[in-house]
C-alpha cells in the first residue's frame, strides 16, 4: 500500500525539524530526507522523485532560495511543488520565495494541523496535475503514448544519444492497405485494428526505455536508445511477426489474407551521423517508403 502513497522531501539542515515533519505526515506520505541542497536535487531527480518539497530556507552551502531556484530551472524538476517552512517571517522573505516559484509558505513554529491542511492541498493538486499530463501525453484509442509524448522523448533521446556519443535507432511503422480495411470493415472495426496492433507493437520492446507511440492514423513510431542497426533490425522483426500472429483478417489487402505492417529504420550513430532529429525521421520515413514500394510485410533499413 506504501508503493502508492505520495512521496514528500523534507529538507532541514536541523534533524530535530526534519524528524518533527517527518513524524507528522510519515502515516500519510512516503518521507524522504535531505539535510542539504545539494542532495534535495540529487533525491528530486532520482526514480522516486518527490511529489512535494517542504524546503528550510536558511542552510549552510546551498541556501532555500538557490534550491529553489534550481529546481525551477531544471525541466525535470520544475513541476515539482515546493513549500517553504522556515522561520523567516517578514513579508519579503515570503514574497522572494513565492517569486521563485514556491507554492506555499509555512513559518515556524508551525500549526500542525496546518502543516498537513496545506500539504494535503499540494499534493493533491499536484496528483491531478500528473494526472491531467499523462491524459495529454495518450492515445485515447489504442492507449499508448501519443505523438506529443513521441516528439518530447525524440528530443529527449537524440540530445542524451549526442552527448554520450550513443547510437539512437527510430523505426516508422505503417499498417498495409488500412484504407480498404476501413472501406469493407467499417470504422468500428478499424479502431479495434489499430487496438490490437498498438498493443501488439508495444509488447514487443523489452526495455523500460524503450517507446512505442501512435503517430498519426495508422502510423506508429518506435524509438529505440543505445540500438544499433542490428538491433533495429531485431525488433522490427519481431513486430512484423507480432502483427502476422494476430491473424486480423483482410480479404481486400494485396498483400496478405491478413492485416500486416511495413517498417522503415533509421539509426543515428557514429557511422549513421544525421544533422538533427528531424533528420532521423525523415530517414526513417523514406526507409518506410522503399518498404512499401518493395512489397509491404517487411522491413527496410536506411540505405
């Protein structure tokens, strides 16, 4: 039951404060703990990243402030709410804080009561929130992350593959002859095709890091960190055989009894260098479009 509680960082440079907070929200929250600024970003960036801050202002090294301030810059962190509960009482302090982003204020000695009133608050709001992005970033029909979620993780995938001097793999994966199965079996029929090859799709990659995504239509995009040609090749064989097995029939594809998929792939590494992101794809769309000019039911790699 504790996996699925919220999770809240106190950060104090005093034991005494963290264990009096951490005392009074532990039966509600999963608490973790920082005596220094430092380590409130390292925590705030890790797997179990907090959905709350409950931020010291005066510490030695890194102060409240400059926390704050880097938590707000850093585009994984900033969404993250953050309370200020310090002594500071003047109206400026509080102002400076709120200005750097904090969404609350609570000064010391505290209410208890009140501590909780507003972390409760918070976190709920910042529940729904999380709720409200992981709706946008998804596929209403096949329930897998959308282009949005794709385009944020391409951008995310390609600058870490840069800067690391890794290989990045994108594959371009399109349903053969959708069109007339759409003509002779209706839409309904349609939707529940690109269901079942969506989920098909995404049971395929193994690793946490990897993505697959609807695209558009009956277009879908996997994107595949730290795989080189041989492993792009690898998998979207192993999604060319997924759909075959699903054994959706089409009897008005000239392709197949069946309803089938052309891949195109495209890698950026070393020995496949692409000016930009926009140029994977692109490579990847026309590697796509030589599939399909080939037959269809296959992959092709970049030439």
């Amino acid at each position: 039951m504790s996996e699925t509680r919220a999770t809240v960082l106190i950060v104090d440079d005093q034991p005494t404060n963290i264990h009096a907070l951490a005392s009074l929200l532990k039966a509600d929250y999963r608490i973790l703990t920082a005596t220094r600024g430092e380590k409130a970003l390292e925590l705030s960036q890790g797997e179990q990243a907090p959905d709350l801050i409950l931020l010291d202002i005066v510490m030695p090294d890194m102060d409240g402030y400059e926390t704050c301030r880097r938590l707000k810059d850093n585009e994984t962190t900033r969404s993250i709410p953050v309370i200020f509960v310090t002594a500071l009482d003047h109206d400026k302090d509080e102002e400076q804080g709120l200005n750097l982003g904090a969404s609350d204020y609570i000064s010391k000695p505290f209410n208890p009561a009140i501590v909780r009133a507003r972390v409760r608050n918070q976190v709920n709001l910042k529940l729904k929130t999380n709720m409200l992005e992981k709706i946008s970033l998804q596929d209403g029909l096949t329930e897998i992350p959308n282009r949005r979620y794709f385009d944020q993780k391409l951008a995310e995938e390609w600058a870490r593959s840069s800067r690391n001097d890794q290989s990045l793999a994108l594959l371009m994966v399109d349903i053969d002859q959708f069109k007339p199965f759409n003509d002779h079996y209706g839409h309904g029929a349609g939707d529940e095709c690109l269901r079942r090859v969506a989920q098909a799709l995404r049971r395929v990659p193994t690793r946490a890091t990897d993505l697959v995504a609807r695209y558009g239509g009956e277009e879908f995009v996997v994107l595949l960190p730290e795989t080189d040609t041989r492993g792009a090749q690898h998998v979207a064989q192993a999604m060319l055989e997924a759909v075959r097995s699903l054994e959706v029939t089409h009897d008005y594809s000239d392709v197949a009894p069946h309803v089938t998929i052309s891949i195109g792939g495209a890698i950026q590494s070393r020995q496949h260098p692409k000016p930009s992101a926009e140029d994977l794809k692109k490579a990847a769309d026309t590697a796509l479009y030589q599939a399909k000019t080939n037959g269809r039911n296959r992959y092709q790699g970049e030439i």
